[in-house]
C-alpha cells in the first residue's frame, strides 16, 4: 500500500491511500541507558482519555504511541495504523501494524480499538475525546488488523485527531482489571515504553517495552520523568546533568542555555497560547463589556518582553502565525488601552465607589504566577482588584472541570488542526468548554468547519471563528509561544515537533 503524508487540516480524499518511512537516523544508534526528562508538573492522570493536562502528554505519547502520528511539518503520517483510506466522506478505512501488542501481552487489535471508540464515545464517561469523536457513529471490525470508522456527518480533522488523545489506545483487560478509578494510576498502552512507577509530585519512571511494534526500538531502557517546579533549578539541573532533555524550557534560562556547549537547544514556531478564561456563567464575567474591559486592559507586548523573555509573540487568537487558518486581519485587535477599558466597566456599573472584585486563579508555575501578578497589575491601574490564588496544575483542572472559578490565567497547550483548539473548548456541547460559553453562531461555524474537507473553504472558516471569539471573547489571547527543548549532547536523534510533547521512541544516548 502506498502512504500520502498529509496536513493537518483534510484527511485523505477518497480513494487514495497513506504510507511512509521514517527518515534514517544520524548515526548508528547505541542501546541502554536512562533518559531524565525534567517537567515543570506530575500528570493529572495517565489515563489519555480523562487527560485534560498538556504537560500529561509527554508521558502519554511514551506509554502510548497513538494511531497516527505528526511529523515536523505536522503532517500525518502512519503510527500503529501503517495505512487509511477514505471510501467516501463519511467511511474511513485503517490498517493496523501486525504484531501490535499491549504492555500487558494482550493484542492491540481491531477489536481493541473499537473498545476505545466506544468508551470514548460513552456520553456518560464524559471523556476528554468525546468532542473530538462526536461526529463518529460507530467502528466497524472488518477483520484482525482492519477496522473502519463510520462517520454521521463529513469530519475533516478525523485524521489529526487520531494523532492525539483520541488516537490513544488503551488495554481493554488493563482497563477492566484496574477499574474506571485506578486505571489512570496503572496505565496500560502499546507505547514504547511501559509504566513502572508514579512517585507523588517526584517522578513517573518508564520501561524499554520490548514488544513494541517498531523493529529495534527503543534504544534506552528507562525514561524518568522528573518534576521540578523551580524554573531555575530545572535549567540548572540540565547543565549539570543531573537530567538530559527539559520538557518545559523556562524562558529566562534561553539564552543561557543556547550558549551552554554542552548542550543542544530546539526550537520552532510554536501552537502553545497563553490566556485569560472567563467563566461567563456568572458574575462578573456573564457580562461582556466587563471581559473585553480586562481584554482591552492587558499590555500583551510586555507579557511577551517579560514573563516570555521575548520567547513569544502577541496573540489575538488560539492560531500561530505558521497555522493556515491564521487571519492577519486581526492584528492588533485588542491594543493596551485602559481608557477604553474604564469606559467599559463604567457601561458595566463598576467605578470607583463599586469596584470591579474578582479573583484569578491560576498554577503554581512561576511562568503563570508571573503572568497571572502582570495581568493583575494592569487591571489595577484601571480600577480593578484582582486575588491571585495559585493551586497545582491538577486542582486548577478541578475548579475549571466544576466551574469554581470567576477567572483564569494559564495557558493551552495548541493542536496542529484549529479543531482541536476550537471544538472542545468552544462549542456550547465541547468537554473543555470550561468558560461555560455558549454562542448558536460559534456553533455553526465549528460545525461547518468539520464538514468540508476543503482547506481553503476550512481557513476561511476559522477566520470566521476567530473574528466571532474575539467579540464575545469567552478568554482573551496574551501570547503565541515558540516549542522549546533542551537536551544534553549526550542525547541523539531527538525530534522536535511544533505542539513542544517530547517523543522518545527514536531517541538513544551517545557515550
């Protein structure tokens, strides 16, 4: 069969197939070894499905894998699934690898990945993928290796998706075994590596999988990923070699790091934006004027300057300047004005003698602490008194997931198709709508976004999207940030990819 590597953006117009071969490594890989991955954050779970934390995917992919892949130019490429067709818009049709197998010896067969489209088709479950999959109308089993994806209405992200969480499949017996509550504790995938280990707010340690589907991969036999929270302690740790690749690069060790000749430095245009969330459910962000009062307030130029290090570049939407559905239009949009900004929460009924009060959550990385202290700076100047309350990255998720918050700072951790940035978190029905936001416009243009394979027809589109979000603005955009990673010259063959997720599958340690 042959492969088409694609885009981001159509899946396979129908008839035509998709295969391809991995670029030849720079030198004769070595075996052995452990690889420390330094991570600002510990995991909310390691369960894909109920994973709602960009940083839980750099260990997802490891455990993992996924159905389809991204290469460096976020093109799909073939992962467990060595080959697709497109029989017509609504049936897709996917070839497993022989011989993929679960850490737990079970098959990842057909079968098994219907079980994971049912599981996370299950409306009940409310599973992270179920946006992503809710065009889906069920997965056919054509035979061992041979499964088909039914489609109720066109879905053109189907095959970026795959590439993703949605695209994570788990083991059925690990499942059954562990239970719905343990499962995200004992995690069970066809990854390269295996779970080992999950030390509290220290470590997850991997194992070599020597079952993995590619012929003499990986290279290393462990992967530990260690959790420092200091920005400056992680960078240090990297040059003295207490670890080997940082997964979260702190902006203000960059340059010292790209002069360190020990080490190696990546990066590239990035998907990752930073943001300030309302939850326009209730007061006082259920009144518009007062979240485009705070959108006009904020001095984006500066949060990229000084919390980014000049790192990142202003956004006015969840699209990098790289992405095809990027509207040049919009520049600009929202400017520092505070003048404007008082003339809003003055429309809203806020002043001097009844003063905006609200209280911004965010994490306990000093990345977003030092955001969440600028933005509340701003926001004073124009009469508004924010409180700051940090919490760890799984409890922030907690408070989003059960709507207890007024406002949030942070940032998302971007896709290469603009569905998985708008769909989930913008639809009136998407499982990360945490803003609570509700527009029947929005919901149509994300629905027909989905519903043309077209990439231009796509584009314009999103544009549509951004302009649409950016008027109701359920969060306003700060910055695009640039995919960043470190590694010791130690550590060879390491791939870079846009969204920032370490994958190892392919890495090995030199002498």
């Amino acid at each position: 069969m042959v492969v088409l590597a694609l885009a981001a953006s159509p899946p396979t117009p129908p008839g035509a197939m998709a295969a391809s071969a991995p670029a030849p490594p720079a030198a004769t890989p070595q075996r052995g070894g452990t690889i420390t991955v330094g991570l600002v954050n510990q995991p909310d779970t390691l369960d894909p499905h109920r994973s709602a934390a960009g940083p839980d995917r750099h260990i997802l992919f490891q455990i993992y894998d996924s159905l389809l892949r991204f290469d460096q130019a976020l093109r799909v490429t073939p992962g467990q699934v060595k080959a697709w067709k497109a029989r017509d818009e609504l049936t897709f049709e996917f070839v497993l690898s022989d011989g993929l197998k679960f850490h737990d010896g079970s098959d990842l067969d057909a079968k098994a990945v219907a079980w994971n489209f049912d599981r996370m088709m299950n409306k009940s479950l409310k599973l992270v993928p179920y946006s992503d999959l809710v065009d889906v109308d069920r997965v056919v089993v054509v035979d061992r290796l041979t499964f088909q994806i039914k489609l109720k209405k066109p879905l053109a992200p189907l095959l970026a998706l795959l590439a993703d969480r949605a695209g994570m499949m788990i083991s059925p017996a690990a499942w059954e075994k562990s239970g719905p509550d343990n499962y995200g504790r004992n995690p069970v995938g066809a990854g390269a590596f295996k779970f080992v280990e999950w030390r509290q707010a220290d470590s997850v340690t991997l194992q070599r999988f020597d079952g993995y589907f590619v012929k003499g991969e990986p290279y290393v036999n462990k992967v530990v990923f260690k959790f420092i929270a200091d920005a400056a302690v992680r960078a240090v740790s990297l040059q003295s070699g207490q670890i080997d690749i940082l997964g979260d690069v702190p902006a203000a060790a960059v340059q010292a790091l790209k002069a360190d000749p020990g080490l190696r430095f990546y990066e590239a245009p990035g998907l990752q934006w930073s943001y300030f969330m309302f939850n326009t459910s209730k007061a006082p962000f259920d009144n518009v004027k007062v979240r485009q009062a705070v959108a006009w307030a904020v001095q984006r130029q500066a949060l990229a300057s000084s919390v980014h290090e000049d790192q990142a570049s202003v956004a006015q939407g969840p699209f990098s300047p790289t992405s095809w559905a990027y509207d040049k239009k919009l520049d600009g949009y929202y400017r520092h004005d505070p003048a404007r900004a008082k003339a809003l929460l003055a429309e809203a009924g806020y002043g001097p003698s009844n003063p905006l009060k609200f209280q911004m959550l965010t994490t306990t990385d000093p990345t977003w602490q030092r955001q969440s202290e600028m933005v509340q700076a701003d926001l004073r100047a124009i009469g508004v008194e924010a409180t700051i309350q940090p919490y760890e990255l799984a409890t922030a998720i907690e408070n989003m997931r059960n709507g207890t918050f007024q406002g949030m700072s942070l940032a998302f951790s971007g896709r290469a198709d603009p569905d998985g940035n708008a769909f989930m978190r913008w639809h009136s029905t998407g499982t990360l709508n945490y803003m609570r936001y509700k527009s029947e416009r929005m919901d149509q243009l994300l629905e027909a976004s989905r519903r043309t394979y077209d990439p231009q027809k796509r584009a314009e589109i999103f544009k549509q999207v951004n302009r649409v979000m950016l008027e109701d603005l359920p969060l306003t955009f700060f910055t695009i940030n640039k995919a960043q990673n470190a590694t010791s010259k130690r550590v060879q063959n390491f791939m870079l990819i846009p969204d920032g997720m370490v994958r190892l599958s392919e890495t090995w340690l030199g002498k």
